[in-house]
C-alpha cells in the first residue's frame, strides 16, 4: 500500500470514529433530554410581574392552576372563566398562576405593565399574573420543562396559548388541559374540587 493510500485509509478510519463517537453522545444526551422528571414543581423559582424571585415552594399546601396566556388570541376570553373558578375557590386554598407568553403567533406582544393593564380593564383580573416566558425551544422556562415532561400527564410541548396544569398541594403535577377545555368546565372544577379535600 502506498504511503498516500496509507493516509487515506487512516484519515478514513478516524473521520468514521469521530462520527460514531459523535453519534453516541448525541443519542445519550437526546435520552438524557427526553428522560422524565417527577413532575414536581415546587423546587422551582419564577419573576413575577414586578421581575421580583417567586419560590414556588410558598405555594405548599395550596393547589395551583398554571397557565400560558395571551393577549390577542382566540382562547382570551378563557381569562373570564379563569377568573370565575379563581373567586369560587380561592378562600379554600387555590392559586391561578398566569404566565404570559408571545410563543405562539406574536399573541402577547405587549409589555409586562400592557399585559396587566389589558387584564384589569377587559377581565377584572385578580389572580397573580407572572413575567413574561418562553415555554418552546431552546429557552423553554425550567417550569415548563418540568411540567410537559414528566411522570404524571400527557408529555409533549405546549400546542398553543391557555394550557393548564392543575397542581396538588405537595407541588406534583396532577392533571393537564389542552387550551379549548374551559376553566369551568367540570373536568378542571372536578379537579380542582378533588385536590382541595386532599
């Protein structure tokens, strides 16, 4: 074999290693991603509207509705139902965290003191509203990481704007909705009803 050939099929077989090798870490790392998690939020720390640090962890012993919301889309109107549910079962221990979120269709493209404003005049809201969040891609929120891939409910990216996630008084994820589920409906009430008496 000549030298040149010598070369070739040695430039071959570390081009072909360093795919394989390459390869592997690509596939471990892609089960370590997609690998559950307990599905329990109360570890994680969020800004809320005034950019201020939240412990979610203040929320033991109550049960959470957390949702992505927006401005300017079709599911807005669920903001008077999520305030209906809000009123009924707040003095028994529920919380309705609002996230707001521009990932689908540049639906909340306002500033935080906008998206506050818009609630107040249009849905008397009164629930805690959060800073703004990605819950898609690369810069997916450590919340919703934890909440659309773990042990307990459907996993899977958000769809679209107003998906809720019931959460229990020990901070697990308990029950997920897809956006046109409406706060009243009684699968959410039923719910919401079912984890108060636990």
């Amino acid at each position: 074999m000549s030298k040149r050939n010598k070369l070739f099929f040695v430039i071959k077989i570390v081009t072909i290693s360093f795919l394989l090798i390459t390869y592997n870490a690509c596939a471990q790392n892609e089960e370590k991603k997609a690998e559950p998690t307990s599905g329990n939020v109360h570890g994680i720390s969020v800004l809320d509207a005034e950019n201020k640090t939240v412990k979610l962890a203040e929320y033991k012993d109550r049960v959470l509705l957390i949702v992505n919301v927006a401005s300017e889309c079709g599911y807005t109107p669920q903001y008077k139902g999520l305030q209906v549910i809000y009123e009924k079962y707040k003095d028994d221990g529920f919380e309705i965290l609002a996230f707001p979120c521009n990932d689908f269709g540049g639906q909340e493209p306002g500033t935080m003191k906008e998206i506050q404003n818009f609630c107040s005049a249009n849905y008397d809201v009164t629930f805690k509203l959060f800073n703004k969040i990605k819950v898609l891609g690369d810069e997916k929120s450590e919340l919703y990481k934890v909440l659309t891939n773990n042990k307990n409910v459907e996993q899977g990216d958000i769809k679209w704007n107003f998906e809720k996630f019931i959460i229990s008084k020990s901070g697990d994820v308990v029950e997920r909705f897809r956006s046109k589920v409406e706060p009243e409906s009684e699968e959410i009430t039923g719910v919401i009803e079912a984890e108060l008496k636990r």
